[in-house]
C-alpha cells in the first residue's frame, strides 16, 4: 500500500469513528450539499503510537475561509500567560499548589449551534494538507522524550519538517524581536503585585483617522502625533487600518512614558474593542498591526511592567478624543494641568521606528 493510499485510509478510519459518536455526520455527496462551506483537513500523528490529531484549516484559503469572516471584534482568543499564573498564585497565597489540566477531545464537548453546521464542512481527499504551523507542533511533541527510532521513521520525520520549514516574513521578525530584546536583558523580570491599587495606571488614547492619535496620563501629560498622510502599509482593509490607527498612540506612550512604569500595573483605556483584543492577546492576522505589537511589547519587556487593554465607550474618553481632533482649548480648559507639564515631544527616530516595517 502506497502511503498516499495508507494516510487515506486512517481518515477514513478516523471519519467512521467520529460518524458513530456523533461528532460528526457523512460522507455526503457535495452536489447535495452546495450551500455546505467545505473547508480541507487532514491528520497528523498523536505522541501516542496509533492515535490521531484532526486538523481542519478554517484559514484556509486565505481571504475566503471561514475565519477570514470572523471579526476580532466580536471573538478573539487569549492563551493563559505566565503573568496570569503568578497573579493566580499571589491570589491564592503562600503555600497554593499549580496544576494543569487537559480535557480529553476538549474541543468536541462543545455543541456547535445548527444554525452554524453549514460553515464546518470537511472535504477529504489524498490532497488533503495540514497546516505546516500544526505539523511542528505535533511532531516536536512526539518526538522530545525519544531515545531511538527505524530509519524509516526519521526519513518520514525529514519529510515532515521540510514541508512545514517555509519560514515566512512574520517569522523572521519574530525571531528578530528575541534576539534584539535578548541582548539587552539582564536575566530579571520583576512580579509586579496585583493587590496594591496604587500600583495601577491608567492611560487614556483615541485616533481619529481626519487628523490626529493622542494620549492622556492621569498627571494630564499628554501627546499628539499628526498622521500627515503616513498610514499603514500593507493594510488590507478598512478594519486592518482603524485597528493600527487606534494601536499608534499606545505604542507611543508606551515607548516615550514607559520608562516610568517600572512595577507597574498599566491599564490602557480604548475605545475601539479590536485593538483591545490584540493588545490583550498580543496576535494580529495583520502585518502593519504585528509590526506595532512588537514595538508595544519590546517596550513592556525592556521598562518591566504589565499591561492590559480595557474597552472604554467613546463617551467616557473625552479628553484623549479632543486631542485626537486637535481640539486643545477645550482638552486644556478641561484638563488646567496639561497646559503646565506640556505636551510630549515625540522623537522623529522613534515615529521612524514604528513606521518603517522593513526594520523587522
């Protein structure tokens, strides 16, 4: 049996299985089914000898897949960081135990609602690929506490890691960020209390895409920067750009403030829910946006805080509103303090730095 004809027959297998519990209904014949959005899948191989993972790319293909539809808006996901963890510990106190626990087929408990089952079509086939990105996950994970193995299984390992090793652009910048924060890192990274309200500061920032972004600090320092016809390169949409116009400013405080919030909690009120999301999850799809995120979290690694987005109504931003829309006199005649500590100048070579994504 040829192993394009082997890996055809354990989906075959596997789909049976998942028919007979109910989790999922087929084959159907698509002819029947046009109105079904079919997305590819595959397996890959489980640590465990003989087991299974199911992989359905609903990024795939890129501009027309199911999450391409999804807005981050409405549904963004956030893994636990280690900060949640020390926090859930210093919550708990001296002496609180850690575990993790992992839910068996986690992702088919959850029901999925009838009026979506039309989205979450499979199409099978011996073309059927894997996302490189899932590849080197699961393999790494079956291969780390492996003493020895056939020839044939490390000529199939090769073959694995060559499909999944294109290295894109995102990567690369990536990799870039580690090796530049690396050489500046002393080793330490301070566990910043949570308890201890004064130990929160909070940051006020809005854009608007006519004129201008700007920034608040609770002392009524504030800045502004003027876009002059210097949007995002790369945007592919509406929302990519509104999601980097509403960034901008939070990267600017946090790159021109940021080296007084040492041990600090930063609280950064937006009034746009998307880029509460990326901030909070540190993920954009987006390039330009990506581009920024790095920048952001440069600055929270390097100066040593935390940081965490909230979503603040429109109505309740008002004054990082008016000095977004160049309105100062009202911003100043409501904030008497902004006009004695000034605004903040803004170096040319740090509005360089975020703009220019090929330094990535």
């Amino acid at each position: 049996m040829s192993s394009e004809e082997e890996h055809l027959k354990v989906i075959l297998e596997y789909l049976a299985s998942e028919c007979r519990e109910g989790r999922a209904l087929g084959p159907m014949d698509p002819g029947q089914f046009s109105h079904v959005y079919r997305s590819q899948f595959g397996l890959v191989p489980k640590s465990t000898l003989g087991k299974w993972r199911l992989i359905v790319d609903l990024s795939s293909p890129e501009g027309k897949s199911i999450n391409d539809r999804v807005s981050i808006s409405q549904c963004s996901l956030a893994y636990v960081r280690m900060e949640d963890v020390v926090q859930g510990v210093e919550a708990m106190g001296r002496g609180s135990l850690i575990a993790k626990v992992d839910i068996r087929q986690a992702y088919r408990a959850i029901p999925v609602d009838p009026a979506d089952r039309d989205l979450l079509g499979m199409i099978c086939g011996t073309g059927a690929q894997v996302p490189p990105r899932e590849i080197v996950g699961v393999t790494a994970d079956s291969w780390l506490d492996r003493t020895d193995c056939r020839k044939k299984e490390l000529e199939s390992l090769h073959g694995q890691l060559a499909y999944a090793s294109k290295l894109n652009e995102e990567f690369k910048a990536d990799l870039m960020w580690w090796m530049t924060f690396m050489s500046s890192w002393n080793g330490t990274a301070i566990i910043t209390p949570i308890e201890q309200g004064h130990c929160e500061h909070h940051i006020w920032t809005d854009e608007s895409g006519s004129f201008s972004c700007g920034a608040v600090a609770p002392s009524q320092e504030w800045l502004q920067w003027r876009w002059s016809n210097c949007t995002p390169d790369g945007a592919e949409s509406v929302e990519e750009s509104i999601l980097w116009m509403e960034l901008f400013p939070i990267v600017l405080a946090t790159a021109v403030w940021g080296r007084r919030w040492e041990e600090l909690n930063v609280i950064i009120h937006c009034d746009n829910m998307g880029t509460v999301a990326v901030v909070n999850s540190g993920y954009s799809k987006a390039a330009p946006v990506m581009h920024l995120l790095r920048r952001l979290f440069f600055a929270r690694a390097h100066f040593q805080f935390t940081l965490q987005a909230v979503h603040t109504p429109g109505i309740q931003n008002t004054l990082a509103d008016a000095v977004s829309r160049n309105n100062i006199s009202w911003f100043l005649s409501q904030a008497p303090n902004a006009e004695r500590v000034r605004q903040t100048a803004i170096p040319r070579s740090l509005a360089a730095l975020l703009l220019d994504q090929h330094i990535d």
